[in-house]
C-alpha cells in the first residue's frame, strides 16, 4: 500500500497488487488497485506521484507489466493514465453501476521492461 501525503495528512492511497506465487502464467504482471485522492486534495500532482512510485515499485520488484482499471466517468485518471503511457486494451460494458446505471470499465497496461530471453531466444 501507498500513500499521498498533502501538508503531513494521508489525502490518498494506491495498493500494488502482487500475482500469487502459483500463477506461474501471470507471474510477470502487477496490478494497480484502489488510487484514490481525496476531492480537497487534487490538483496538487499527487495522484502522478502516487501512480509512478507504485510503477517504480513494480519495476524493482521485476515485474514486466502492470495492469490496471478505471470507470469510463474518470476522465481525470484516464488523462493521468495515458499520459504516463498506459495503453488502453479492452472494455467491459458493465464494470460497474452508479445510480443504478452501467458503467463501462477501461482495461490499461503498461510494459515497465521486455522479458529476459529464455532457452536460447534473442530479447528482440
């Protein structure tokens, strides 16, 4: 877990999720989870900095990718998001309900580094 600090206050968190041990297939790829800033505490760049520790964090860790989601009405994340090179690759129509109304989700990955070649293949 992360935390965004505004004036020595915790204002928001990031959880960097990490894939079971025994899911060998997906063993490479970390998961944002749950960024939040607080209303009173945007506009500050905290959510960027919260974002990139949780990336810089998955990079040492040796993860290759990581994944994240987002509603569609998070238009403020989804600016972050792109703009820190998540690249979007798929939609679920009904990720989510407000107000009693579906809500499309937005599926991100970023590559944070190219898998080491194995058994004799060239890292191309």
């Amino acid at each position: 877990m992360f935390v965004a600090r505004l004036d020595g206050l915790i204002v928001g968190s990031a959880h960097l999720v990490r894939p079971p041990r025994n899911n060998e297939a997906q063993g490479h790829a970390a998961h944002l989870m749950h960024s939040y800033i607080a209303p009173y505490a945007r506009g500050h760049g905290l959510a960027r900095l919260l974002t990139t520790s949780v990336e810089e964090r998955a990079r040492e860790l040796g993860y290759h990718v990581l994944n994240l989601d987002v509603r569609e009405t998070q238009d403020a994340a989804i600016r972050l998001y792109e703009s820190l090179g998540f690249e979007r690759w798929g939609v679920h129509p009904d990720y989510a309900f407000v107000r009693g109304q579906p809500v499309r989700g937005f599926f991100y990955s970023k590559r944070l580094r190219r898998p080491s070649a194995r058994r004799g293949q060239s890292d191309r």
